[in-house]
C-alpha cells in the first residue's frame, strides 16, 4: 500500500475491485455549482463559504465511499464529483432526481440508501485515478480520494495501488475536495475493524 513517503500531494492510477459500498452516511452533498465546496444553509438560501456568496445555486456532488482490494491489499476510496459519474454513467442530480421520486413517503434518513446505480459497481474491477496527500494517513482511518475513474481499455499499471502518476509540492494549491474527505473520512471505519456490509 501507500504508506511510505511521498509528496504533499501525489496522485497515483490503480487497478481494483469494488468490493462494497460502506454505508452509515450520505453519498452526496449539495455543493456550490461555482467551486463545489460544501453549501451551508442560510436564513432562507443556500451560502458558500468558500466564494463568500449569501445565495448560491447548490447542486448534488458525489461523495461516496467505496471498500476496494486488489492481489495486496484493501482500502477505502472516496468518490468525488465526475469520477462518481465515470463510475455509474449518471450524474449525481439523476440519481438523486429519481431517487427521491422512488422514495417519497421516506422520512428525511432516507438520503443515506445507495442508489442501485452505485451498488451495480460492486464486483467490477476498474481503473482508479487517486489523489494521496499526508492527511490520508495521519488518524486511524486510512481513505483515498479518487479524482478519476478510468476507462477500462486503459493500460494497466505495473504496480496495483502504488503506481505514482504525478506529484505536487507543498506550495501548490489544495483541491476543494481535500476539507469534504477531511471531514468525511473521520466517518469511514477503518479496515481493520467490523462493518455491516450494504448491498
């Protein structure tokens, strides 16, 4: 796996199988359609803190966490924005649109169900572009955040999970995405330890 040194932010392109999707929190968020960071809610609109507007158009984003393995080892991806779309050939905004649709007289929880869309990747293998910055190792949950999900015609890379693809030092810029896997990942359960499965 990952845990070696490397750049503040490397990505890295990887084969694996999607072995489930973890549940027990959202898999979408309403975002900025500017920037995509996380909208907050207002007095009476939405707000992003990040553009510093009061009233913003939010759209659904993807943020989906998914348990992969591959020969060596296993790990948590998270998937944000077009790579969640590459996965399931539907943007967020259908699913959520249809969803809500099906599911009318749910309560408010029922946001956390995974759409069959999602559920259909589990036992394919696919190709994975993966952003690693130090924060993905610092706690006891270990999560990676894809950035891209690539066709299957691509070439596979020598090593599984390890193939460094491209690096960025310390002084560039942060992706907006990096604060939501921040902050989601302290939802994840580590691998080690006992999860229901969904799906």
């Amino acid at each position: 796996m990952l845990y070696g040194s490397f750049p503040s932010v490397a990505w890295f392109e990887c084969t694996a199988t999607i072995d489930d999707v973890v549940c027990g929190s959202a898999w979408y968020y309403i975002g900025c359609r500017v920037c995509h960071a996380k909208a907050t809610k207002g007095p009476t609109t939405l707000m992003c803190i990040k553009c510093g507007k009061s009233d913003i158009v939010g759209v659904p984003q993807y943020l989906t966490k998914l348990s992969v393995y591959d020969n060596n080892d296993q790990a948590v991806f998270v998937l944000l924005g077009d790579a969640g779309e590459e996965l399931t050939g539907k943007t967020t905004s259908e699913l959520v649109e249809s969803y809500y649709e099906a599911n009318e007289s749910v309560g408010d929880e029922h946001f956390f169900h995974v759409p069959q869309a999602l559920l259909n990747a589990i036992g394919e293998t696919r190709k994975f572009l993966v952003k690693v910055s130090s924060h993905n190792f610092t706690g006891k949950v270990q999560s990676l955040t894809v950035t891209k999900v690539l066709p299957l015609e691509a070439p596979v890379p020598d090593a599984s999970l390890g193939k460094n693809v491209d690096q960025e030092t310390s002084h560039d810029k942060e992706d907006p995405a990096d604060e939501l896997v921040k902050m989601s990942s302290d939802e994840i359960v580590s691998r080690d330890a006992k999860r229901a499965k969904c799906g």
